[in-house]
C-alpha cells in the first residue's frame, strides 16, 4: 500500500513544484532549501511524520548508540546519496563518522538503516526502499511498524543476501536482539505501550 496521491498532488500545488512524474537528483535545486524530501525510484516523496513516528525514532536511535561501534555514528532523519533517481532519508540510519558533515552522506558509508512504517509508507518501506538500500550495500535493514498489527508494534530484520537482495532474519513483537552489524537490544514491548497509550489518549480528545 502506497501513499494517497491526491494528498501528495496538494502538497506539490501548494508549494508551487514542478508538475513531474520522474525526478532526479539534479532536479532537487529547484526545491525549498528547507523543505524536508525524499526521492525513490523517480518519485518525490514529502514525508509528514506523526509525533509516534518522531519519538520511536528517537527511542531507536538511543537503543542503537548503546553498541554502535567506534568511528561509526546514529543520526535520524539523514538524506542519503544513491543515485540520479534515489535520495532516501532513512528514519535512523548509522553512517561512518568521515561522512557525517555531509549531505546527503553517500550511502555506501551506512551500516544500518531503520525506517519505521506509516500508514501511507507500507509499500515503500518493505520493498521500495529495501530495494534501494540492498541496492546499495547496506547490510542490514530493521523495519519497525507500529501501524498494522494489533498485537503490537512489530519489528522485522533483514540481511543481505548472497542474490544482493534483502532476507528477512526474523520478526518480533517482543524483545529484538542481534549481533549483527552490531550488538543491539530494543525492547518491542515497551513501544506497544507506548502506541497503545497514544490510541487510548485519542478516545479522551
């Protein structure tokens, strides 16, 4: 499931872009200097995350920083350069510390990349830009999504294969642990609580 075009088609009016079906990178001048984006496979993405988006993003970024190995960084929200039709901006990302002044920061510097799951980014976190990332090298991918199940906030890993494509390692709701690239430890849980604390606080609004 993708996003809703209409909602994009709004935003693009509203601030006046260029009316076009395939971008590429060198078309990104011509974008507000502030304007958060992102561009995968030719199509820009105006991302307009909710304050559960932002806070898991920070709670993972935290988690992460516990084992992030020496000379190696975690940053969230970080353009990421790939190529003329891709510039994605994963959630949390951990980069090399040589490349952490620059943006968008080449891609083939990242470890890991973490994107969490909105209701209009299904789609193109679990394939789009699994895609990309695998394209690119980067050898391990979480997907956290805190939108489909009921049962919780669920996190998925994925490796590279040897194909050069994403396989998915395991899946939890519960406590997520891996070695890889790094020793890391985050406790899905607490972020069921967390959203579920969130829904149960729309009822009183």
């Amino acid at each position: 499931m993708g996003g809703d075009p209409r909602e994009e088609e709004l935003v693009t009016a509203a601030l006046q872009l260029p009316d076009k079906q395939d971008w590429t990178v060198d078309d990104l001048a011509s974008l507000p200097p502030d304007l958060n984006y992102e561009l995968i496979d030719g199509r820009l993405i105006l991302p307009s995350p909710t304050g559960l988006h932002q806070i898991l993003g920070n709670k993972i970024a935290t988690a992460l920083e516990q084992g992030c190995p020496e000379g190696y960084s975690v940053v969230t929200d970080y353009s990421m350069e790939v190529d003329r039709r891709n510039e994605p901006r994963p959630d949390v990302v951990v980069v090399h510390d040589s490349v952490i002044l620059r943006t968008p920061a080449p891609i083939d510097r990242a470890i890991l990349a973490v994107e969490i799951i909105s209701p209009s980014s299904h789609w193109r976190d679990m394939h789009a830009k699994a895609r990309v990332y695998a394209m690119a090298g980067i050898g391990a991918y979480l997907v956290v999504d805190p939108v489909t199940f009921d049962h919780g906030v669920v996190l998925t890993e994925s490796r590279i294969s040897d194909r050069g494509d994403y396989e998915i390692v395991t899946s939890t709701s519960e406590a997520f642990e891996t070695e890889k690239p790094f020793p890391i430890k985050i406790n899905l849980a607490a972020f069921t609580a967390l959203r579920d604390k969130y829904l149960a606080a729309q009822d009183d609004a």
